[in-house]
C-alpha cells in the first residue's frame, strides 16, 4: 500500500471542500487514507499528480466513487429485515397509519427494493412514503434505474430466502440483456434524492431511519453530529436502524433512546 501522510490527507479534504463543497474532514482517518492509497494505485497516479487532477471536475466522480465504499446488498443481514417486518413496521402502525422511511446513505438501492418488497407482502406498501438519499449522484441514478449484475442477485436471492419472504424474489424483476431489472412499480412512492449527511440538514420527520454501514467510515465526532440529526428527524416513538458494526451508546443523544434489538441494532427514540 502507497504510504500517504497526514499532511497529504488534509491537503486533499482542504481542496476537495474549498473547490467542490464536499467535506472528508471528519471521515474515519484509516480508511480515507486506504481509499486515497487505492486510487493512487489504480490509476498508478502520484500525490502530486492527484493534488492537480483534484482541481478537474471530471476527475471528481471518479473520486467520489472510490471514497464513498457504495457496497451494498439486498436484505442485507437478514434476521435484520425479519426483526423490521416482525416487530418494528408493526410497532409504527400502533401511532401512524401512513409510515415515513429515510434510508440515509442508499447507495445504489437494494435496500430501498428489499424495504418496497417487504412492504408489499405485508400489504403496506401503498400507506408509505419513503425518501432515499446518498451523496453519491452517480449512484442514485443506478438506484433509481434498479438494474443490477445477474450475478449479484444470486446473493440477494440467498438473502432473501433467509429472511422468509412469502414470495420468490424472481418475481420482482425481469432479466433483459443480462441484467435484473426490478418492478419499477415497488418504488413508485420513492423519492431518490441527493443529501450529504455531513451538512447535517433535518428536512422531514420519519418513523424509521435506516443508515446502515455508512457511519462506520466518520469518526466519532461526525457520527455524533449525524446521530443527533437523526434524532432531530424523528418523531417521538420513532425507529432509529444502524450497521451491524455501529452502536450508539456513547453518543450525546444515547439517552433519549432505548434499544429495541440490540443484536440487529435497533433503537426507539422515548425523549424529544
Ligand atoms: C456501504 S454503503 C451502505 C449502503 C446501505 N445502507 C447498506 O447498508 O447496504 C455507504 C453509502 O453511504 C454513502 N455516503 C457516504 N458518505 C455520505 C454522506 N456524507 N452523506 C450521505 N451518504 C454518504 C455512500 O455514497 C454509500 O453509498
């Protein structure tokens, strides 16, 4: 791995930020540098030439597509989605007859395709709104195309079968030129839009947040701004989901939630 020093780090967020608005400040130091290393080997590019080509827009997709890890699956963790389909969607429905869904951090949405799908066998998917943001652009647009590799459903069908859908997963989508291309009908009710969680906006209330693997890339000080933004966009009693990996139990806003699931990392927020 191409050694990178901090100075270097900080050189590339300061330009990154001044010239394009994104800011990498607060993202966990390790795997910035692994992904700012990987980029210098793919493309078998210096420091310096990086530090010129940064000033390129062009370039700067490329850029964000490395940094941002966009890994993803359908059902993703799937005693995570029985958990939601068993206990959370079902808690929602005592206090709201319309369910209100951010998937912060969407990537290129299986999640959102494994939410619709739930929704649907449960007969709820026409009393749900759902907002799904990423700050990737090139990314949502794959999301809102739903097309994937015909190799990748092979997963997503596995996981699928573990969660115990009531259906096939085959049924949601169509093959046609060697891709899956899923029933545009389950994201009618989707709104797919940019949103940088760093810049911490609250646009909305929800019922459930759902921001899987994406916190584990900030360090603790942007996870803390983040957790309390979350906390601001729900409403009392709503869901709060994170990554298998995360925790919120040391945050600044730790009290105002109980823990649900501690396994599937579910929490329940009980204090404005
Ligand atoms: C590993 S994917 C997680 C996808 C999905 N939630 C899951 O668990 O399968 C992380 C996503 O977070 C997004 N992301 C990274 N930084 C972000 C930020 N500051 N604001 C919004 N999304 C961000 C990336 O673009 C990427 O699509």
């Amino acid at each position: 791995m191409t050694e990178i020093d901090i100075a270097d780090l900080k050189k590339i967020t300061e330009v990154v930020k001044s010239k394009y608005g994104y800011d990498f400040t607060n993202y966990a130091m390790s795997s910035f540098k692994r992904r700012i290393s990987r980029i210098l080997e793919m493309n078998n590019m210096s420091m310096e030439t990086l530090m010129k080509k940064l000033y390129d827009p062009g370039f700067l997709d490329d850029f964000l597509n490395e940094i941002t890890v966009n890994v993803t699956e359908m059902f993703r963790d799937p005693s995570f989605w029985r958990v939601l389909r068993d206990d959370v969607i079902p808690g929602i429905l005592l206090n709201h007859q319309t369910i209100r869904i951010w998937h912060a951090g969407c990537s290129s949405g299986e999640e959102v395709f494994s939410m619709a799908i739930m929704l649907r066998e449960m007969g709820l998917l026409d009393k749900v709104n759902i907002i799904a943001t990423d700050l990737d652009t090139n990314i949502l647009e794959k999301a809102k195309k739903g097309e994937y590799n015909l190799k990748n459903m092979e997963l997503n069908e596995k996981n699928y079968i573990r969660y115990q859908g009531t259906s096939s997963l085959k049924d949601y989508f169509k093959e046609s030129n060697g891709k899956a291309v899923l029933d545009k009908s389950l994201v009618e009710n989707v709104s797919f839009r940019k949103h940088d969680l760093v810049k911490g906006d609250v646009f909305n209330k929800f019922d459930l947040v759902l921001c899987r693997n994406v916190m584990i890339y900030f360090n603790q000080t942007l996870q803390n701004e983040v957790l309390k933004n979350f906390h601001e966009s729900l409403f009392k009693y709503g869901y709060l989901a994170i990554g298998s990996k995360e925790s919120l139990i040391w945050c600044e806003i730790a009290n105002k939630f109980i823990i649900v699931n501690n396994e599937e990392k579910i929490y329940k927020k009980i204090k404005d």
